[in-house]
C-alpha cells in the first residue's frame, strides 16, 4: 500500500482546484433548473405566489394534466410533431449551410465579398421586420398550414449563423491536404466531400445541436405558420395552458417545459460526444 | 369603403414577384375536405374553452352536415400576434374571435365582413341594442359581441372578514373605497388591493362616474390632462399611504391572475373583468367573492356590460354564408350555449341567457349572480375605442410606472400621456 | 462596409496570382441553395421592409409613401426610443464581454480536463438547452424577486422590480446560457492539432507560451466569429426581456429594449412603417459595428488557411 502510494503521481492540487472550482459554478448554475423542476411539481397555489425551492407537497397531476396532451391531441402526437420539424431543420442546415460555407471559404467566384457581406448582414434584421412579408410568401406558395416554412428556409442556408460557423471552421484548415489532393486531379466536389467535410465534423455537430434546440424552441415561427391543432408542437402546446385572459394552469404548463426538455437533453447527450472527436480521431495526420 | 382597400396589393406585388422567379405559382387554394365546406375558426382561451368549443362544433357539425369546422386557439397574447400576421398576409380566417380592442382596427382595416349582408344567416334580435352596438362602426355591424362581461373587485373573503373591515356593498363611491383600503392595510399591514392608477379599464370606471368618457363618439380623446392627473394624484397618494399596492408589485402585472397582488396572497383585493376572476378560486381555495366597481360621488356607475369577446367574420371568406351560419349558432343556439356556458362571458342572447342561468355551476354561477345584480342599473357601453387604444392601453401602464417610481410627478406623467395619446390617434 | 468584409479574397486573390484560374462553376453549385433563399425568403423581405420604413403601414391598409417621416420623428420626437437605444447598449456592454468570457473560462478549463469533460460540458450547457421560454423567465422572476433567492443572498431587494437592477436580471438571464459560445470555443479548441502543442514543447514552450502562441491564434477565428455574432445578437435582443419585463419592457421602461419597443411599435400599436424604420437604422448600426470588427480582426484574427502565404 506504501509502495503505491509512493510510485503514484503526488496529488494534483492544480486539478482538484479545477474540481472544485467548476462543481461550485455548476451549483450556481443549475439552482434556476432544480427551481424548474420544483416548480412544475407544485400545487397552482404555490406555482407563482411561492418563493421557497420547494413544494410544500408533490403535485403529481400536472404531469397528468401534461401528459394528456391539449385540445384532443396527444402529448406523443406534439413530440413528434416537434421532433419532425427539429430533425427536418439539422438536416437541412448541416447540408445547405456546409456547401455554402464551403463556397466562401474555399472557392473563388465573383462577387463573393460583397455576397459574404450581405450574408452578414441578413442576421442583422430584426426578424419582426421581415415577418410579414415572409408570411405573405408562404401564403401565396400555398404552404401556410405546412412543416414547409418552418423546414424549407434550413434547406436554403437562410441561417447565416451557420454558415459563417462553418465558414471560421474551414478557414481554420490548412490548405495542405486539399492542395495536394488538387495535384492528385481531385476536383472541388471530391475535396469538399472526402476532405474538408470529415474535418469540420465539429462544426458540423455544432450546427446540428444548436439547429435541434433552437427549432425545438421556436415558438414564434410555429406559432404563426401552423393552424391544426394536430400539428401543434411540444412548445405551442404548452403556451396553450397559459391564457391571461381567462385562466392559466402553470403547473401543467411547467410539467409540459419538463416533458419537453428531455428530448432536447437526450440529442444533447447523444451528440455532444462527438464535439470530442474533431481533428485527434479524424486524422489530420492521415 | 373599408371592405375594398385590402391588402390585396400587397398579396399581389409578392405574388407576381415569386411568380416570376418560382415557376409556378400555386394560390393558397380552397380549402375542400371531402366536398363539404370547411371553415377555419380561430378564437383565445384555454384547454377548458378548447374542450367546450369542440362539443359545440360537434353539435354544429351535426346540425349542418355540409360544414366542416376547423379551429384552433393559442393564447391571448399570442393569438393577437398570429391573426394580425394572418389578416396582414391576406389569410384572415373564416370566423374570428376579436377583442373589443381590435375591433376598429379590423373594420377599419377591411379584414371584416359586413355582417348586414348576412341577415338572414345571423340573427341579432335578442341581443341587447347597446351591446350589440359595440360591434358596430361608421353604422355597419362588422362584429357581433359573444359573451358579456364587467369589470369587478374580487377579494378573499376569509382574509377579509377576518379583518372585522365591512365587506364591500352595492353603489360604494370611490372614496369610500379609498377609506376601505386603507382600513383594510391598517388592519392587516398588507396593501387593500392593485394600484388601479395602472390600469387604463380603471381609469375609464372613475372616469364614466364623471360623467365623461375615454373617447369621444370621434375617437378622440374623451378626457384632460387635469382628470388623469386627478386620478393619479388619487392612487399616487393611496399608494404612499400603503393602502394599494407598492410599485414593485405593480409592475408584475402580466394579465395573468397569478401575477396580481391578491394571486400572490400580497393583498386583499383586485380589480378584473369578472370572468377572468375565476382564475383567482384555484389560488385562494377558501373563497372568492366579487364586488361592484366603486360609481362616481354623485352615485353614477362608471362600470358597464363589456362584451367580452366578439365574433367577426373574414371579409375574404370563400363561404360568407356559413360563417354566418356558425357565428349564429354559437351566439343563439341554446344546445350550444348549454355545452359552452358560461365559458366565453355570460351570452348576450337575453332568451339564451335566462335558459342557462339556472344550469351555470361554480364560478360561472357566481359570475351571473353578480350581474344580473348590476341589471337594469348600469349605463350603456362606449362604441369600440379607437385602434389606437390597442397602444395606449400600455402607453398608460408605462406612463404610470414613471408615477409609481416617483420618477415624475402624476402632473408630468399625465402630460405625457395626454400629448403621446393624441399623437397616436392622430395618427 | 464590403471591402472590410472581404474575408480572404483581397490576400489570397491580389499579390499571388494563382497558377490556373478556377473555374465559378463548381462554385455556383455549392452556393445555389442559398441564392434561392437569399432572393426569395430573405433579400424580398428585406426590400419590402426596406420600402415599408418610408411609408405608414398599419398592417392592413396599403401602406401610404410618407418619404423620410418615420424616420424624422424616430431622432427628433420619440424620447421613448432613445431611451430603449440607451437600454439596449448597456446590455450589450454588459452581456456580451461576460457571457463570452464566461464562455471561454469554461472551454479553457474542460479542454484541460482529463477526466469528467463530458460530464462538465453537458451540466454548463444545460441552461441553454431551455431558451428563454415562459416557464425560465417565471423561474428567473421567483429568483430575483422580493423574497426571492437573490434577495434573500445579498439583501439587495429584487431585482426584476427595480428599475436600476431590472435590465441585469435580463443579461445574466443571457449570460447563464453562455452554452452556445461554449460549444463554439470548445470545438475550435478542438480542431487545433496536437502536434502544434507538441512541436511548441519541444521548442521549450511553457503551457502560458503554448496558450499565447498556439492557443490563441488558432482559436482566434472561433473567438472571432463569437464575437461578432454575440454582438449582433445582442443588439437585437429580444426573447429574454419580453419575458422577464411581462411584455413590455418593465419596471417602468428600464427593460424596454430595441428589438421589444420596435415589436410594440409594430404589432401593439400597428406601425409597421415605424417599426421597419427602426429595423433599418439598427441594420445600419450593428452593420457598421460589425464593419469595424471585421477591421481590427485583420490584425488579430490568424487563419490557418492563409496563414503562411
């Protein structure tokens, strides 16, 4: 036991300090989550009026109330309605924004810095400006009502977020492997596909996580474009419960924020592992 | 007039651009679903309004095979947004439910049907003429009010008795009421009720016990600079006195009856519609009881009956007809007021109204007990205010915030809103 | 504002003339699902909104021309706008430094991290996950509420209903979901090859010297891109004040920022004319605080790519 003790590295104060340090951060910032939590098992009395952490008792029938779903449709038929839409949105970025990306970053073509700029400067509109004008073209193309104004504009790069992430992410590659695939007679569309793309796979998931949770938590475009209740979302639903004008259920309301959390929280998980993989596994070495 | 300057242009400058640029340009097309007429029906509320409306469709859909009803609600606040997008791009619904509020702006706007052309559809003869009159602009009738509303003073009625204050009677004055708040803190160290100097519904209440009103029959404003600083010289004082609410409070206000001081246990009182005050039974278990406005000094109520909610009709509906013909049913049929009760405010249909008073339960029971008490005693309602009323109504709330902070004097403040209020209808 | 956006084409295409010219075609071809986004839900809408801000549109009736007059009466007679332009750069100057800085500590120290990383990086993202929905803003109103969490901490009242503390209960409701540039940072830590550290070892470099002359260069163009992005979005913010303030920017206007009072203007109040004037002069700012970014970035910002040429 001494002998082990003694070949083992001596303690690292330096790491536990880290610890130590990120478990407090942490404490500090999860304090408004386990708030949530709590919060969507209290009794419509305490919902609001309550500034203790905890129930006074479990209020288990707001789950119940949630997970009947509102208006006749059911809480399965809103998740995958939402799950739908958030998994037709990644797709839709992860593809049309790694091509443009890949165009402004890697290709030359006339015109692209004044194009770059405009791509810029379309995220600096405020979107309340354009949505009307917006709606009116969706109504007209017969898709008011659809998942297509909610999916279609992430199939055409409207989200010039990403495109410019990917773009930095590109231009942070070095030039070497393409331009000597380039000498091997490789053309754009092989370099971008067997070359660039692998090594911005961290880009990539990071447009997919971030496009997942934000289209999941999207409440203004769902609210405007969809009209049947069967094809209400996680997120339209559980605003349903809250109607200031006759009465609200905030129980139920926050037990649905809670349901609606997990999947978000799962395709976090599942996806996040692959931010660790970017350049160590793929191989910039190969 | 207002029926033909749609947003057509602008519909069609989009139209023809895409056209040009998407082959094929598809319109938004009937809606057909298996040869019968669907109507789109869109309307606020909650999952309780939601299941009650859908049995009416029901019944409806039943009555009239060939129809097809589809609806669909959000909240308040974000149905406002939705159906302003909607009738904006030029897909207003089949059948609307609006607010008083919006009812100018509609109209005005030609997103609203004339609902004269539908008479034979739509009968109106039982509704009470004043009431009836609020959907009315320019002597067209473009929306026709659904449920009945007025405003009331909700308190809790242990907390009250507990506090030996003599509960709240018919015809108070306003400054008995003040007396009452302010025996009311005194006795339990916790403001009497809401600052009502925020409350733009509040100030039309004090106002109409003055003989005067929030708009002119012109859409102008009914009232001075002197008579809002009046009023809230009246609640600034109350408020430093502790028997209203203190600002911190009041500026939680979101509409929402959990948000109010009463919802949060911090008073003993507040002012609502009275519907809404339903809300108040699940946060106050041991009892809700409502009170009358207080009237002017002189005993003049400035309360009255509000319709709660209208119906309106999209002036570009593929199927004017039937849209009346739903609008009819849910105001007149007494199948259907039995199933919606008392859900959207107490029906303005006097005969509907008397066959489903003795059926109403609970709250809704409470609701039409308090007023067939104010029966016969009110004044009738205004005509809709203005569309520029749709921005003063927070105008008004942020106006008094700067009062309520003692950022400005109740003198500057009502200046303020005076110049910014007469901008906006100017405008 | 377009020849300081040029990101790599005046270096690349001026002092080295490329051995062959490249075709545009390939190009195109990458780039054709964002010209047909670009014209159709994004270029046409902005021309519309750009014809509307010189007209009065009340959503309904055809807007009417009134040349300049929204934009007059916006500079000269609307003290509520320039105080919600007051408002909304004391939030930018508060929530952008901290969440990025935050953002960055945090990535720092998970990529240092030996053991624990996924767990870290999943529990300091977990915030984000949420948004800034209704049932996070009533939690964020409990919390800073008179009584509340933070009363009860530091004994400063609450912060939601006073109107000198009401706009930083909003920044930090943006800072505490710093996951976004976390993510971003840690994923440019990431790309940044092992053998840069390796071969700096070797040189004898220290871990602060591998951190100056690794870490950050090869991270600015991540850094960068945060940056520039956090800062537009927080010029527009919007989500985090509506909810915390109920909806219109309260307690007594102190969370009435850009973005919110021009929603007031637009759909509230129905002047949309006014409203997409607004939207216009704040294009046109954060346009030229993003031009002067891209301008410092010359001299900061080293892309890999370009690096050696």
């Amino acid at each position: 036991m001494t002998a082990t003790a003694v070949t083992r590295k001596p303690v690292r104060w330096g790491r536990v300090a880290l610890h130590v340090g990120c478990l407090a951060a942490l404490l500090v910032m999860l304090y408004p989550l386990a708030w949530l939590l709590a919060t969507s098992l209290k009794p419509a009395d305490e919902v609001i009026a309550s500034l203790d952490l905890l129930p006074r008792h479990l209020e288990w029938s707001n789950y119940s109330t949630a997970l009947d779903g509102v208006n006749d449709v059911s809480i399965w038929r809103l998740l995958s309605n939402s799950l739908l839409i958030a998994g037709g949105a990644v797709l839709g970025n992860v593809i049309s924004c790694s091509l443009a990306a890949y165009a402004f970053a890697r290709l030359r073509f006339r015109f692209r810095g004044p194009l770059f700029a405009f791509m810029i400067a379309t995220i600096m509109l405020p979107h309340h400006a354009v949505l009307i004008p917006q709606y009116i073209i969706f109504n007209q193309l017969g898709l008011v009502n659809t998942y297509w104004p909610l999916i279609l504009p992430k199939f055409l790069a409207t989200e010039a977020f990403f495109v410019f992430l990917i773009v930095q992410f590109m231009r942070g590659l070095p030039r070497e492997l393409e331009e000597a695939a380039r000498i091997d007679g490789c053309g754009p569309f092989r370099s971008f596909f067997s070359i660039v793309l692998p090594l911005t796979r961290p880009a990539l998931i990071t447009t997919a996580i971030f496009t997942f949770i934000w289209t999941w938590n999207d409440f203004f475009t769902q609210l405007i474009y969809l009209f049947d209740p069967d094809k209400f979302t996680l997120t339209l639903a559980l605003r349903q419960f809250v109607d200031a004008s006759s009465s609200s259920a905030f129980g139920p309301m926050f037990a649905m924020s809670v349901i609606a959390l997990l999947p978000i929280v799962l395709f976090f998980l599942a996806f996040q592992r692959f931010l660790v993989e970017g350049m160590a596994s793929s191989g910039l070495k190969g | 007039m207002p029926g033909h300057r749609t947003k057509g242009f602008w519909s069609s400058a989009a139209a023809l651009a895409l056209c040009a640029m998407v082959a094929g340009c598809s319109g938004s097309g009937e809606s057909v679903g298996g040869g019968k007429v669907v109507l789109r029906y869109t309307w606020w509320g909650n999952p309780d309004r939601a299941e009650r409306t859908e049995q009416a469709l029901a019944l409806f859909e039943k009555q009239h095979p060939d129809i097809q009803v589809q609806t669909s609600f959000s909240a308040y606040e974000a149905y406002k947004q939705k159906l302003a997008t909607q009738a904006a791009g030029g897909d207003a619904p089949d059948v609307m439910q609006l607010d008083y509020r919006q009812i100018d702006q509609y109209a005005s706007g030609g997103v609203l049907l004339d609902l004269g052309e539908q008479k034979a559809a739509l009968r109106t003869g039982e509704i009470d003429a004043g009431l009836l009159a609020t959907g009315r602009l320019d002597g067209t009738q473009y929306a026709i009010p659904q449920g009945r509303g007025t405003e009331t003073i909700a308190y809790d009625v242990k907390a009250w008795k507990a506090t030996g204050v003599p509960l709240p009677g018919r015809g108070w004055t306003w400054s008995e009421w003040a007396d009452t708040m302010r025996a009311l803190a005194e006795k339990t160290g916790k403001p009497g009720a809401t600052d009502p100097g925020q409350s733009e519904d509040a100030f039309e209440v004090w106002l109409r016990g003055q003989g005067k009103s929030l708009y002119t029959k012109g859409g102008e404003l009914g009232f001075t600079a002197a008579d809002l600083t009046r009023w809230w010289t009246f609640t600034d004082k109350l408020r430093r006195e502790g028997a209203v609410s203190p600002a911190e409070q009041t500026t939680q206000l979101d509409g929402s009856v959990e948000n109010t001081p009463l919802g949060r246990g911090e008073a003993l009182s507040d002012s609502n519609w009275d519907a809404p005050a339903s809300g108040f039974l699940a946060l106050i278990p041991s009892g809700v009881a409502l009170a009358p406005m207080p009237s002017g000094e002189d005993g003049t109520p400035g309360q009255y009956y509000k319709p709660s909610m209208f119906l309106g009709v999209g002036a570009n509906t593929s199927h004017p007809k039937e849209a009346a013909q739903l609008v009819d049913f849910l105001i007149n049929d007494e199948e259907a007021a039995k199933v919606l009760g008392a859900t959207r405010g107490i029906p303005v249909n006097d005969s509907v109204r008397k066959e489903i008073e003795p059926q109403l339960e609970d709250f809704d029971k409470t609701v039409a007990d308090y007023q067939s008490s104010l029966e016969g005693t009110l004044n009738p309602p205004p005509q809709a205010p203005p569309s520029g009323d749709n921005a003063l109504q927070t105008t008004f709330q942020r106006d008094y915030d700067q009062v309520s902070y003692e950022r400005m004097s109740p003198r500057e403040a009502a200046e303020n809103y005076v110049t910014e209020a007469k901008a906006e209808l100017r405008s | 504002m377009t020849t300081t956006l040029i990101p790599t084409t005046a270096r690349t295409a001026s002092p080295k003339r490329r051995v062959k010219r490249e075709r545009q075609g390939p190009a195109w071809v990458f780039l054709s699902p964002w010209v047909l986004g670009a014209i159709v839900l994004t270029l046409l809408p902005m021309a519309v909104s750009l014809y509307l801000s010189f007209t009065d549109y009340d959503l309904f009736n055809p807007p009417r021309w009134v040349g300049l007059r929204n934009y007059v009466q916006m500079f000269t007679e609307d003290p509520r706008y320039w105080r919600s332009v007051t408002t909304t750069l004391t939030y930018v100057v508060i929530a952008v430094p901290l969440q990025l800085a935050l953002a960055l500590v945090v990535a720092l120290a998970l990529k240092s991290m030996k053991r624990g990383k996924a767990f870290y990086r999943s529990a300091f993202y977990a915030p984000s996950l949420l948004g800034a929905s209704m049932s996070i803003a009533l939690v964020w109103r409990a919390v800073f509420n008179d009584g509340g969490t933070v009363d009860n901490l530091f004994g400063t009242g609450g912060w939601v209903n006073q109107p000198g503390w009401a706009l930083l209960a909003v920044a930090l409701l943006t800072v505490w979901q710093f996951g976004a540039p976390m993510v971003i940072f840690l994923a440019g830590l990431q790309q940044i090859p092992a053998e840069l550290y390796e071969a700096a070892a070797v040189d004898g470099a220290g871990k602060w010297r591998q951190f100056l002359s690794v870490t950050v260069p090869m991270l600015s163009p991540v850094l960068f891109f945060n940056l520039v992005l956090q800062t537009i979005q927080a010029f527009q913010v919007f989500t985090p004040a509506f909810a915390i303030g109920a909806g219109k920017g309260g307690p007594a206007d102190s969370t009435l920022v850009y973005t919110l009072y021009l929603y007031d203007r637009g759909f509230v109040a129905s002047h949309m004319g006014y409203a997409s004037a607004m939207a216009w002069v704040l294009l046109l700012v954060i346009g030229a605080v993003t031009a002067v970014l891209f301008r410092t970035s010359r001299s900061w910002v080293f892309y890999a790519s370009e690096g050696d040429r």
